[in-house]
C-alpha cells in the first residue's frame, strides 16, 4: 500500500511525541513492504500516487483541516494528538 503521513509544518525542527510516532511507525510500515512518504504543514506539493492518507497531530486544528480539504477524497486516518499548552504559552514557553 501507498501512504501519504502529514504533520504539521515543524515537526522535524520542533520534536515531539507526534514526530515520534510517525517515524516508528512509517518503519514499521516500510519493514512490511509499504510506500510510505511524508510531507509536512500545508504548502506541500502532492505528486504522491497515495492510498491512504494518515494525518498525525490536532494541535493546530486549522492546519489539520486544510491538510483533510487538499486530500479531497482519498481515504484519511488521523492519530488525534493532542496537548493543552495554555500554560505553556502565557509563559512564552
């Protein structure tokens, strides 16, 4: 199978435990023969032949809606990742 992994636009320059998850798991998916590739925020080019699209982290839930509206139809899961960072803002994390 072809997948398409989307996460938000800097989740390789802002580690989290979302970018964890997407890499252990596109490994394990590789290991089993899968395509699997990755494209980030919503300005990506899309020239993937993808089955499935698989959207990783709610956290800016603008963002992960503008990535489902570009997918159109093609079928979608999302692991909704989530973490209230009030706090941490209104201390300048």
């Amino acid at each position: 199978m072809r997948l398409l992994f989307l996460t938000r636009a800097d989740a390789f320059d802002n580690r989290g435990g979302d970018t964890v998850q997407l890499e252990k798991l596109g490994e394990v998916l590789r290991t089993r023969g899968h395509v699997v590739n990755v494209s980030t925020g919503t300005r990506f080019q899309w020239d993937h032949d993808a089955e499935l699209v698989h959207i990783f982290n709610m956290q800016r839930i603008g963002e992960t809606a503008a990535q489902v509206r570009k997918m159109g139809s093609l079928p979608i899961a999302i692991s909704p990742i989530y973490a209230d960072t009030t706090s941490l803002e209104r201390q300048g994390r």
